[in-house]
C-alpha cells in the first residue's frame, strides 16, 4: 500500500484532460473501479496521466498502475472522512478553484481561449471540478486526521539519517535565508495631484468624443500588463486577485460609462466599461503613477538606514522592524522572510530576484545591507533594506545543518507507516471492485485481495 496515501502527487482528477481530448478520438467510458460508493472511471486514470504530462512531471512506466493506486486510496479517505462527518466549507473549495481557473487561464493566455479550447464556461469548468476538488480535500483532511498524533523524536531522527547510505544522502545547493522590509516611498501631493488632472482629461476628451479610450490607454497607462491592449481586462467579481477599489469602481458602472479618477494600492485610475454580463466584466482601464522625486526616495532611504543602524546595534530585532516599519503587508505575516513554494524559508539563489541575489554576494550571515532603489513588479520605485539570517554551501546532507530536513523526511516515513497500517486494517471493511486491466499491477495487489469478488 505504500505511497497510495501520498495524493500530493495526483493532479485532479479530471484534470485538464479534457481540454486535451477535445484534440484526440475518445473511446467510451467505463468504470474500472468502485470502492464503496465511490467510482472511478477509465477517464480519471487518463486525464491524470494527461494533466501531469501538461504539468511537466516526469512519469513513471507504470504511471497507470500508481494513478489507479492513489484515485482508489483517495475514495476510500473520502468514505472514511464522511463516515467521520469530516467536512469542507464551500467558501475553501471556491477558493481552489478560482486558483486553478487562473492558472489554466495563465496556460492558455486569457479566459477567451480557455473558454475556446475546453468548449465550456468558466462557470462550467468550475462546476466539472467542484466534485473532485471536495473529493481531494476531503481526503487531504482524513488523512491529517490519521496522522495527527505523529510526532518524532531525535532519536528517531538521527535512527533514519544513520539507515541512509553515505553515498546516497541528498546533496544540497547552496540556499539562503533572506528577509527585507520594504519602503514605498510616497509621491507628494503635488504630483499626486498632476496624475489626477492628467486622468480626468482623459475623462473628458473620451467623453467629448474627441479621442477614444484605448488610444489613450495604449499611449498614457502606466500599466505594462495592458498598454499594448488599449488597458482592457476581463474582470469578475469574486476574483480576488483583483484590487478591491478596482473591482468597486469597475461594477459602479453601466456598459461605455467612464468612472471617476480613484485610487488603488497601485495609483490612480479611471476605468470605462466596456461590457458586463452577470458578476463578469470587460473593462479598460488608464492607470497613473505618481512620480517619485529624489527627496522622497532620500527620505525613505534615511528611514531604512536609521532602521539598520538600529538593527546592526541590536537595539531592535529583524521581525520587530518589519512589522513597525515594512511598506509590504503580505511581509508582516512571513516575518519579512521569503518563502518558497513549499512555504521554506531555505531557498535557492535561483528563486530570489536579481536585485536580492547582487546584494547577498557582499553579505555575510547575518548581516543587513545598507538600503537600495530598486522597483517592485508593477514599475513602482521601491526601497529596500535585504537580511542575510543563513547561508549553506553545497554539501551533502549532514544532522548539523540539515537536522529539520532530516526530521521532515523521517516524521514523513513514519506518517506513511502509520498510513500503510490504517489502509490495512480498513480495506477488509470496504466494498472493493476492480476491473481486470489492472490485475498485473503490483501497487494494487492489496487492493485485488481485498476486493469483493476475491471473498
């Protein structure tokens, strides 16, 4: 049963594929498993296969036989956790799946083509996975559920790090731990000012009929994801990536009307509908940037050197000055540490920005540069103030510097220990059917043991 239980590795199931299969001759679908009252169809088992190759992961020769293995262990977790009156809010699916709507989107350039090239709605797509995605997290929250009580001891940990072949002990790039607080310096009011004259005659000429919006976008916005498309996005509501006074300004409006000037966290904006149809709308957009002067950026730059002054004499710690002081509010939940993917603090060189990565090669381990200017994503100018907490060279992994690694690898072991003895215990207990196409896969031979027929 060993590694059924790690759904990690599963895309949806459902995945993508049928984007894919639109492109493909489809045969008919039949049911190759049923665990409970839980089916699993042919095309689970495909259209996973066909959303990890979407997702670059390398597959395995018997990619079906683990697929099958997880999908069956998946709806036998999702049985267990509904007997346990385990439950998921709606609002937690909601939000997986606006996050996985925006990553196809990303994939096929706009909601347009996604909508094109799988023949549905984004609506539609989202109801084709709600289904799986409850599935998924149901089966995600089992199994904390089962492993929750796991804990490990160093013993332990040093017992799993000394079973490891010298030779085959992971080897570690150099990573680093880094920390910043950011300032935003703020434009004054003059200028501030200007942007918004500037917007609301633009109001005006469109209004006139004198020029037409998108012109004036494609030549004044100072937003780069838009300008070579006259400002136009395709906004919804329920989105949240979307700034809310964004959002606000835009749904105040009825089709060709042009909002006032307001301002968002990124400037100021003036908005024109182009279009709405229930809670999704096509807009365009012209957005203004304040300039910033030299003394404002002097000023933040004093600011952030007094700040390190104070840091380096160990008058204040790091995570102290960043919640008084950074200008980056997602920072204030991190302690102003980046975080990888897998929420890490240790991260390679290759996943910090440039401008990071030039000033951590005068840096020592804990040490603070002094303040540079720099510009955030959207353009604006920035300044911050980079923490070198710990840097590693390359190496192989050893209980001095790589304990928590090791730790993480062995409490790992033994929660899938504890897995492989639950799955034993509750297979017996479950109405099993498996079709005969995967009898010669060896993952599932406790499934086939087990199943209803075989009793």
């Amino acid at each position: 049963m060993k590694k059924a239980f790690l759904i990690t590795g599963l895309a949806c199931i459902g995945g993508l594929g049928f984007v894919q299969a639109q492109n493909h001759k489809v045969v008919a679908d039949q049911i190759v498993g049923i665990v409970g009252d839980k089916i699993v169809l042919q095309s689970d088992v495909t259209n996973s296969i066909l959303d990890a190759k979407r997702r670059g992961q390398q597959l395995p020769d018997n990619a079906e036989c683990i697929l099958m293995q997880q999908i069956l262990a998946q709806k036998a977790m999702v049985l267990q956790a509904e007997k346990d009156s385990i439950v998921v809010s709606d609002e937690d699916i909601d939000a997986k799946l606006e996050n996985q709507i925006r990553e196809f989107i990303a994939q096929y350039g706009s909601k347009e083509a996604l909508e094109q090239i799988a023949g549905r709605t984004v609506y539609q797509i989202k109801d084709d996975f709600r289904q799986s995605f409850k599935e998924k997290e149901l089966a995600r929250k089992m199994r904390d559920k089962i492993v929750e009580s796991i804990k490990i001891t160093p013993v332990e940990v040093k017992a799993f790090y000394d079973k490891i072949p010298k030779d085959q002990l992971p080897f570690y790039e150099t990573e680093v731990e880094v920390g910043e607080i950011v300032k935003y310096p703020k434009a004054n009011r003059d200028l501030e000012k200007y942007a918004m004259e500037e917007l609301n005659d633009y109001k005006k000429q469109v209004e006139a009929g004198q020029k037409k919006f998108e012109t004036l976008a494609s030549l004044y916005t100072d937003d780069p994801g838009s300008k070579n498309t006259g400002g136009m996005y395709n906004i919804n509501r329920n989105e949240k990536q979307w700034d809310p006074a964004f959002l606000n300004a835009a749904f105040r409006l009825k089709d060709g009307q042009i909002s006032p000037v307001f301002k968002s966290k990124f400037g100021y904006h003036i908005i024109q509908m182009v279009s709405r149809n229930g809670d999704d709308a096509v807009v365009r957009h012209i957005l203004k940037i304040p300039q910033i002067t030299d003394d404002e950026l002097n000023d933040a730059v004093k600011l952030l050197d007094s700040i390190r002054t104070q840091l380096v004499g160990g008058k204040i710690g790091f995570g102290e000055a960043v919640s008084r002081y950074t200008d980056d509010e997602n920072a204030k939940f991190t302690a102003g540490m980046h975080l990888g993917q897998d929420n890490s603090t240790f991260l390679t060189i290759d996943q910090l920005d440039k401008d990071v990565v030039l000033e951590l090669k005068n840096l020592k381990a804990g040490e603070y540069s002094k303040p540079i200017v720099t510009t955030d994503q959207t353009g604006k100018k920035i300044v911050r103030l980079i923490f070198l907490k710990t840097r590693t060279e390359p190496h192989r992994a050893n209980l001095k510097d790589d304990y928590n690694k090791m730790a993480d690898k062995a409490i790992e072991e033994k929660k899938d220990e504890a897995m492989e003895k639950w799955f034993n215990s509750k297979l017996p207990t479950f109405y099993i059917m498996l079709d005969d196409e995967f009898k010669n896969c060896p993952e599932l031979k406790p499934w086939y043991q087990n199943a209803t027929a075989d009793k």
